[in-house]
C-alpha cells in the first residue's frame, strides 16, 4: 500500500514538472517571437507612429494587434518601400476602427 501511494506520488510530481517545463517553453517562444515582432515594427515605423500605435494598444489591444500583423505582412511581402510615418499610421486606423452609430430617438 505503501509503495503504491509512493509510486502515485512520484508519478504526479513528474507531471506536475512536466507541465512547468512545457510552460516555461512556452512562455520563452511567446518572449522570442514578441522580440521579433517589436523588432520589426521598430524598423518599419516611425517615432511618432509606434507612439500613435502604443496608445492605440492601450485603448484597444485588438486593433494594435490586427494593425501590426497587417504591417508585418506588408513588409515581409516587401510592399514597404518606406517607413510608415504618422499619418500613413492614422489612414490603416481609420480602416480598421468601424465608424461609430449615432442613434437618435425621436419622440412623438
């Protein structure tokens, strides 16, 4: 009885640092592939427009997201010839942010 629970044990304790390695694994390639990306967007941005593109991430993560893998693409394409400045920046935003509704309620 005792040696069954020691064996349970032991088998548990592997997984559980089975998991923790595939986990730090796997934080160490989302580190790597956040370098890179940061990196490239360093090479095709602007000053002014990776500021722009930070506040928009704080405001809306998703839209920062989608807006730069968009200019990822564009650029490992090679349809880039020139860093993107600020207001090439608002252009793709004003794309990609949908217009607001305006809703008017009229009353009879």
């Amino acid at each position: 009885m005792d040696e069954e629970l020691e064996n349970l044990r032991k088998k548990k304790i592997q997984e559980i640092q089975q998991q923790a390695s595939y986990q730090d694994e796997q934080e160490a390639q989302k580190k790597q592939f956040d370098n890179q990306k940061k990196a490239i967007l360093r090479s095709i941005l602007t000053t002014e427009a990776r500021s722009r593109l930070a506040r928009i991430k704080i405001a809306r993560p998703e839209v920062a997201e989608n807006i730069e893998n968009q200019l990822i693409m564009a650029a490992s394409n090679g349809q880039l010839k020139n860093k993107i400045n600020d207001e090439q920046l608002r252009m793709l935003l004003q794309k990609a942010i949908p217009k607001k509704r305006d809703i008017k309620i009229k009353r009879r």
